[in-house]
C-alpha cells in the first residue's frame, strides 16, 4: 500500500553529523497561518500522559471541555481548567457540545483510542491521538480513511517525530549514505518493567470487587468486551497495558516510538510476512518475551527490507539482537540499528533522535545532505507536536505524524501482536487487510464493539 508521505521544505546549507546528532537549534517552523485565531478544544482523557496533551493543547487554545472516567483525575484537571465543562463519557460530551468543539485530544487506554478519535472525526474535528493510534488493524484502517475523508488535521502522540535528530536521520538515511537498508533491528526493555503480565501474571481475578465511587467502569471498559472490576491497578489504572482486551502490550507502549525513525527512513510501508518467537501464550495477557520478524517488500525502487522487534526477558536473559551487530555497543533499555548494503546506523534512544554511523572509519569525515525536512523551534517535543496540529488545523502544513503514516506505523507493528497470539508465520495482503495463508488468523484484525460503543466511520473501508 502506497503511502503518503508529506515533507515541510525549505533550503538550506548542509552540515557535518559530527558522532552523535541530537535536536538541532535552528527553526524551521514555516508559515504560522491564523497565528492569532484559537479552536476551542476537548480532552478526553485528562490523567497521566493526558494531563500533559490536555495543558499543552490547552495552552494554544480555549479549553472548552475535558472528559474522564476518573472523577478524582477529572477534578483535578478542571483546576487547571476552570471554564471547562466536565464530563465521564466523551459520547455525552462530543454530542452535547460538538458545535463549539473544532478540536479533540484523546489520550485513553489503547482499547477506547479508535472510538473516540472516530466519533470526533465524524463530526469534522481536528484529532491529537496517543500512541498506538488504535487497538487494532480495522481501527487503523479506519482512522486513516476519516481523516482523508474529513479533511482534518491529525497527529499521533509519537513525540519523538517531533526531534531534530530523527528528521536528520530520515533525511541521511533516504540520501543513500548507509546505502540501501536491508535489516532493521529494534529492541525494548518491556514488558515486566511498568505493568503486569505473563509470567506473573496469566489470569483475571476472580473475586467479586465494588466499583470505587469515583470511577466509571462502563466507560472505562468502552468497546471491549465487559468484565468486573478488578482493583486498583489490576486494569485501571495503567496496568491494562499487559491485558489483550485493552493493551497491545510492549508493541503498542514502544514501537510506534522505537520504530519510527527506521520505519520513515527506509519507507516501509505494510509487511508482506509476519512471523514470530514468544514466551508462553495465554488468552488473558502478554507473554513475557517475544522476537517478531516483519518482512517488507520491494517499494519505491527499494530492495525487500527485514525487520526484527525484541522484546521482554527469556531465561533471565533480555531479548535482544546479535551482539556483532552493535559494533561493542552496550545495547542501552531502547534502540534500533539499521543495516545497510554501506554501512550501519546505530541509535541508542527511543525516539531515534541520536545516532551514530559505522564503520566509524568511514564517515569521520562525512558531511550531511541538504536539510528537507522542517525543524521544530525551541518548544518541547511535546509542545511541538500540540503546535504542528493545530497549525495544521488553521490551514497549515500537515503534521509530521498525521494518521497516514501513524496509521501505518501502528498497523505494521501491531500485527506482530496476532502472530504471537496464533503462534503462526503470516502472510498477509495488505491491500485486503487479510492472512493469505491462515485465514483463521483473520480474528484478531478486529473486534466486535460492545453495544452502545459504535466505530463511526468502519462503512467506509467497504466503499473503498
């Protein structure tokens, strides 16, 4: 599947790389069109990760409304935000205020991304999701289908697109230096560092717990199937990551993170072929360590391309790649190496913001390609990405992590997912979002929603 891939050009003298690149100072930020204008805003999902997405988009607009499930994090929240209407279920909230909302963050659990983001949307507005960008390939597919058809700006949480350092890797990258990248490897310290999960844990609970006053457990638990409550931090709150019904595990917290900069840079698309190594296997949660092989095809006049994801313990021991490939590189808790018929591009950072190239012999000396691709000003990663959003929503360049590419990103990585889950080697043919050779795996590409909980926009992948 062809992708767009939108850059923001202006011309500039190229530079030496030096060993390490970190962000750069200069501003490339282009036209701020209708700098003075300010959309009225809505947060869904104001706790955690959201607190910061609600302030920063808060920051350049008016804070119309926030929603939680999490009254006591709701509260909270309208302090800061004190004109804000505030509610429980962004359904209310999107129905009842959609008129004086332009714009929407969602910063949920992976399992509600895809139904919020849709329903706003649908209504024609401007959407900031966090990483992952959906639960599954259908959500991933429909995301990225309503935002070409609504024409509205959008932006995955993926702060690191934002970084200097990864812009100048894309750009060397796609310069050829390393020549053409035929292994990508990227490896993470997940899972069993920040929430539970197979080994230690492979089952729900059992015991009957009262909901606490304050959350709202319908909502919480949205299109995914019902279960009771479990306790604090069984599910709600953050540990959920670890559980199939709500998480997509070490995949969906890091991937769309720790594979992005390889994933732009060697313009890869969709797989062709899945396959994967793991722990055991249950119906409830993770396992504790897996290797996922992905195989792109040709595209773009670039060679077929392999890339391997480690993850997790195995024997006591981290997953992790073949030491010979890192140059005597201690492997760092995040990092990825891209391989080239030249040479290799080492990053140890999770956003792939810095890096170095080996042999180093080669390229002591080397200077870069000219800049293609905009820089961000003197803002945080996180302020930037809010910024280049609702820039994009005034009319504005497209963000650099819009939902094509996001949408991608996210639906490449997370079919190693199913075939952890099926323990099978996939064929898959992107083009009709399907397992040539186990079809049985088809299952897993999506999920029926809980009644009361749509997927507005899922009509339109059929007309497509």
């Amino acid at each position: 599947m062809n992708l767009q891939r939108r850059t923001f050009l202006k011309q500039t003298a190229a530079i030496g790389i030096g060993a390490f690149v970190a962000n750069s100072a200069r501003i490339l930020v282009g036209d701020e069109t209708s700098a003075n204008e300010k959309l009225n805003i809505a947060s869904i999902g104001v706790g955690g990760k959201g607190g910061s997405d609600c302030s920063h988009a808060g920051a350049l607009g008016n804070m119309v409304a926030i929603c939680d499930i999490d009254e006591n994090t709701l509260n909270s929240k309208g302090n800061e935000f004190k004109d804000a209407r505030k509610y429980f279920d962004f359904r209310a909230m999107l129905t009842e205020m959609g008129d004086k909302i332009d714009a929407v963050t969602v910063s949920t659990p992976d399992h509600t991304h895809a139904a919020a983001a849709a329903m706003a949307m649908n209504m024609g507005k401007h959407v900031y999701c966090q990483k992952p960008l959906a639960w599954s390939v259908l959500e991933c597919r429909v995301l990225r289908k309503l935002a070409k058809e609504k024409k509205v700006s959008t932006q995955m949480g993926n702060q690191g697109s934002a970084e200097s350092g990864l812009r100048r890797a894309v750009e060397i990258i796609q310069a050829g230096v390393i020549g053409n990248v035929t292994e990508i490897h990227v490896w993470t310290d997940r899972p069993g560092k920040y929430w539970p999960q197979a080994p230690n844990v492979v089952s729900r609970p059992t015991k009957t717990i009262e909901v606490p006053k304050h959350v709202h457990w319908d909502e919480w638990l949205g299109p995914a199937p019902f279960r009771p409550y479990g306790g604090n931090r069984v599910y709600h709150a953050f540990a959920w990551r670890g559980w199939w019904d709500f998480g997509t595990g070490a995949l969906g917290d890091m991937a769309c993170h720790t594979a992005n900069m390889a994933f732009r840079a060697a313009k890869l698309g969709l797989p062709a072929h899945i396959s994967a190594e793991s722990g055991i296997v249950n119906p409830e949660t993770f396992c504790g360590w897996a290797k996922i092989t992905y195989e792109f095809p040709s595209r773009e006049g670039l060679p077929p391309c392999k890339l391997t994801w480690y993850e997790g313990n195995k024997d006591g021991q981290r997953v992790l790649p073949d030491p010979k490939l890192l140059y005597g590189q201690t492997p760092p808790g995040s990092g990825l190496l891209l391989v080239g018929e030249k040479g290799t591009l080492y990053s140890p950072n999770d956003y792939g913001a810095s890096y170095k190239l080996y042999p180093e012999e080669n390229y002591r000396d080397y200077k870069g390609p000219e800049e293609t691709i905009a820089r961000k000003d003197d803002r945080s990663t996180d302020e930037w990405m809010k910024f280049e959003w609702l820039r994009g929503a005034k009319g504005g360049p497209a963000p650099y992590s819009n939902f094509e590419i996001a949408g991608a990103l996210t639906e490449s990585m997370i079919l190693g997912n199913i075939a952890v889950r099926t323990g099978r080697a996939l064929d898959y043919d992107a083009e009709k979002m399907a397992f040539t050779n186990q079809p049985e795996a088809d299952q897993f590409l999506s999920r029926p929603y809980r009644e009361g909980w749509a997927l507005h926009g899922e009509e339109l992948l059929k007309r497509s």
